[in-house]
C-alpha cells in the first residue's frame, strides 16, 4: 500500500481534477462498460460465489486441493479465480486461502532453475499457469502477511516478486534452449507445440504486464512460431506440419496471443479470429473447460459484440453444469474444472490485469 503523504495526495487530486474535466471514456481510451464489467448478471455472481465456497471449503491445509491431478497450475487457476471477482486478497473472505495458495507456489519452486515444477508435475503448462498466476498476484497482494505466523525455512520465504523473477528465467531459457523458440512439457524439449507455448507465453505476457522485464526478441520468437503453425484457413496446428484437426482451441489460444502480443496487424491474426468467430457456437468435447477459458479472453480481447453473444450462451451452460456443492466436474478434477469455470466467466468483471482490453 502506498503511505499517504502530501505528494500521493496532490497526484491523487491531480487524477480526481482529469477525470473530472474529461469523459472518463477519453481518459482509459475505450468504453467504461468494457474496461469495468458494469452490470454482471445475477447467474455470473452466483455461479462465482458458489465456485469460491467451494473451493475455499476443499482447499488443503498446504494450499493445494484433494484431486488427483493436482499441481501448481491447478493451484494458480483457482488463485486467480479468488482474485477475478475483487475479493481482497490481504483481508477478504479468500485471503487466507490465495496467501496458502501463493506459499504452496513458492516453496515447489526450484531455486536453482526457477522451474514452478511442483511435487511430480513438472509440465510447462503447470509452470505457465503458476507464474501467470503470480503475475496478478504480484503488486495486490501485501507481501508482508505472506509469511506472517508461517515457520519455514527462512530460505523458502521468497518474495512473489523474486519468485517470479525466476519463474520468468526458467521459461525464458527454455525457449532459448528449443530450436522451435517456444516451449513443450519440460524446460529442456527440443519439441514445441502451441498449447504449452500460448500457455508460457501468456505467462511471461502477464509478467511484463506486472512490470518485469521480458525481451522483445522472446516474444517475437514465440509469435514467430505460432504463425508458422497458422494456416491459410486460420486453424491453428498442434505442431509444426501436424494439424491433428480442427483446432478450435488451439486457434483461440493463437488469437488470444497475437491480440495481447500487440500483433492484430497480422494476416494470421485475422484468418484466426475470422476461423473461431465462424464457430462460435461449436461445443468440443475435447477438453471443453480449457475451450471456454480461452473462447473467452480470444473473443473479448477481438470482438467485443462476438463475446457478449458465447458469454450468455456460456452463463447458461455452466449454470446448468455447476453442481449441488458449487463445483464442476472435470477430467482433471474438481479444483480445475471449478478454477477454469469461473475464469471463463471472470470477463464479465473484468478485475484481474490480464484481462484488461
């Protein structure tokens, strides 16, 4: 928290004074309603509210939750789903349980290599998840009550920002070990394919969001590889000559990607957002939640009258879908399914930086 004193006060009058003599519109640059998420229906704040309890009354005392894929993605897509509606996360209802999350994050990391690898997961799409997750963290929660009351080893208490440092160089050196320049299940593959690396790229897009220092080149790389894995069509292949079919996630994650990378200039940009916009209304049964998370941020980030539409037909598939206990069934368990349900909808608050358009 900033101390107040009289310099943040003449900047925070000097902010009241422009917002003031300008529509708030011409000072954020677009439309209030979609940077603030004014009016979230009825069904979305019940559909969230339901999601947390359920979540916090499953949480672990370590911070993780009871399924059987568990690891530290799972951990940072249930964090983030605490913080997507506003909750505070230094004296909210979730704080203990964002702070038990974050501690779990940070004492799983390899201090060495910076890898968020996690007791036997050590995929990149956890790693990705972990320090996305860290990214949104990081400057809203009160680091000082991370580690207050908690006996570890003081070499274990990391800073988020440290953490985070080094989850960023774990995956930076990756990409420079990969010939492809992207990233796959280990730090170490010499393979890549687009849904680990639209899941590491997110990461290190929401770290530079958070103010840490990512090369141009970095990103460039990985833009590089997702437009050779864009075809003419705009469906987005797994690998590199391998399509392994029609790719509607895969092609939101691209889209996702080229939009946040600052790439809608991109011929690939648009055939790929013209490819998942003309199926919009296409369920899969291939891993369908993490679809939904994806669908989401693509099409709000591209079009904003295309996400109103999938997020009400959405709102009513999850409602039907939630269960008595407030979760969601997956096939990666509880805490995921339940994590990824609320991201989906967290458009609709449009709180959390990453989600900002």
């Amino acid at each position: 928290m900033i101390p107040l004193n009289k310099n943040t006060f003449g900047l925070g009058l000097a902010c009241f004074i422009l917002l003031a003599t300008f529509p708030i519109e011409r000072v954020f640059g677009q439309d209030t309603v979609i940077r603030y998420g004014r009016g979230v229906p009825p069904t979305v704040r019940m559909i969230n509210n339901r999601s947390l309890n359920y979540l916090a009354r499953t949480q672990n005392e370590d911070g993780s939750w009871p399924d059987e894929q568990n690891g530290l993605g799972v951990i940072g897509i249930c964090i983030m789903a605490f913080m997507a509606s506003g909750e505070d996360p230094d004296f909210g209802p979730y704080a203990t349980h964002i702070r038990k999350g974050l501690r779990n994050i940070i004492v799983n990391q390899d201090p060495k290599t910076g890898h968020l690898s996690g007791p036997g997961h050590g995929s990149m799409y956890h790693h990705g998840f972990a320090m996305l997750a860290l990214s949104e963290a990081y400057g809203a929660v009160d680091e000082q009550l991370l580690w207050q009351g908690i006996e570890v080893p003081a070499d274990w208490q990391r800073t988020i920002s440290r953490t985070l440092e080094l989850a960023v160089r774990c995956a930076l050196t990756a990409q420079k070990k990969n010939p492809w320049g992207a990233w796959r299940y280990s730090p170490d593959s010499q393979d890549a394919d687009t849904t680990v690396s639209g899941t590491v790229l997110m990461g290190l897009l929401g770290a530079r969001n958070a103010g840490i220092e990512i090369p141009n080149e970095a990103i460039d790389k990985a833009l590089s590889f997702f437009r050779t894995n864009t075809m003419r069509d705009g469906n987005i292949s797994y690998q590199p000559a391998s399509s392994h079919g029609d790719g509607i996630t895969r092609t939101a994650i691209g889209t996702l990607i080229y939009a946040i990378g600052k790439r809608k200039d991109l011929l690939e940009y648009k055939t790929a957002l013209k490819f998942i916009k003309k199926r919009i209304d296409q369920d899969t049964d291939s891993h369908p939640f993490y679809n939904r998370y994806y669908m989401a941020q693509a099409l709000f980030q591209s079009d904003f009258e295309a996400w109103k539409s999938w997020n009400r037909r959405t709102i009513e598939h999850l409602q039907r879908m939630q269960e008595e206990d407030g979760s969601f069934s997956s096939s990666h368990g509880r805490a995921y399914g339940t994590g990824m349900s609320v991201l989906s909808l967290a458009l609709n608050y449009r709180l959390l930086p990453v989600y900002e358009r």
